[in-house]
C-alpha cells in the first residue's frame, strides 16, 4: 500500500449541494452549503457548517430556525450564483417564489424538489472560521412528482452532487443495489 497523506481537508466524498435559507432583517435570504449532513434518524437532525459571517448565519442566530432546499441539476446554475454573491451586496429575496411551513419563518424554495424546515437546536462555536448549526427538522415537504411510494425518489428529484478542492459539480450515479440486503450474502476472505 502506497498512500499520500493529503493533510487536514474535509474529505468526505460526494457532498450534497443543497440552498439553505432564513429570514434576516424580514426578507428571505439564502446560501449554497455542501459542507451539510443528517446526524440523528429520531427526531431527525442535520448539522452544516458556514462562516459566521455569512449573513444567512446571522438570520438562523436571530430566528432559531433555517430551511435546507434541495435543488434539482436544473437549478445548479442559481445555486452557484448564490453562493458567489452574499445578500450584503445582492436581494436574493426576489430571487425564488417562497413558501413558509409551520415554523412561519424559515424561507423554503418552491421550485426545489425537496424542503426541509429546521429549528436550531444549537450554534456551537468551536474555534474556526465556521460556526456549526444543529437543527431539529421540524417539517419535510415534496412535491408528488418527486415520490415513488410515498418517499422521495433521487432519480426524480435529480439532484447533484459536489467535491471540494477541484470545486466540481457532478451528477448522482446509476444504482447500485438495495440497502441492508445486498451485504447479507457477503462472505468475508480468511487471511492468508
């Protein structure tokens, strides 16, 4: 075995491209964010990181609440501008039409396949550039054309996928097999 060390990067292949929103100062404002993940099933539970700087950071501070949208490979051209441009210098308000769930105000895109609406549970701080949100997901919401028995399906909803470092955009591949069942066959190799 012959491995480079690559150092401290955050590594974890392929990172979800997803537009998360809040409200800040009563507007809709939103940010592409890869650096994102599920971290509990009961209550379901997802935590991302962003600069503190980030004006979107300030909205989910100030409200306690943020929505994750999921947008198609359609959408990525926006998605990157969103996350080019800070709301300081454009209205990304105008950008989407809008709706709102049962939190009243964590902003969700309407064109995106699939919304999550998250109340923060905590905004640890723990010494980078990033502050790290933990939110509750209140809320799911999809529309019918991206369900296949009743759960989202990731051929319909087409979403795309992200590598940090080269900074590319790819597609999702082709399927490979089904979850807690293709390993029950596997039989492992003894040692030599």
């Amino acid at each position: 075995m012959n491995k480079k060390t690559l150092g401290n990067k955050s590594l974890i292949y392929p990172m979800p491209v997803t537009i998360v929103g809040a409200e800040v100062e009563g507007k809709p404002n939103f940010m592409t964010i890869a650096f994102i993940g599920i971290v509990n099933i009961n209550p379901g539970m997802v935590a991302f990181g962003s600069n503190r700087k980030h004006l979107t950071n300030k909205g989910i501070v100030a409200n306690q609440t943020f929505s994750i949208n999921i947008p198609s490979q359609d959408q990525l051209e926006i998605a990157d501008y969103i996350g080019i441009y800070s709301g300081t210098k454009i209205d990304k308000s105008r950008l989407f039409e809008v709706f709102y769930g049962k939190l009243g105000n964590a902003p969700m895109i309407a064109s995106c396949p699939l919304n999550l609406e998250c109340r923060v549970t905590d905004v640890l701080e723990r010494g980078g550039i990033d502050q790290i949100i933990v939110g509750e997901i209140v809320e799911s919401y999809c529309e019918e054309k991206f369900l296949t028995e009743g759960n989202p399906d990731v051929e319909k909803m087409n979403p795309a996928v992200f590598t940090m470092y080269d900074n590319r955009y790819f597609a999702i591949g082709k399927y490979l097999g089904k979850a807690w069942s293709m390993g029950k066959d596997f039989k492992p190799k003894k040692k030599p």
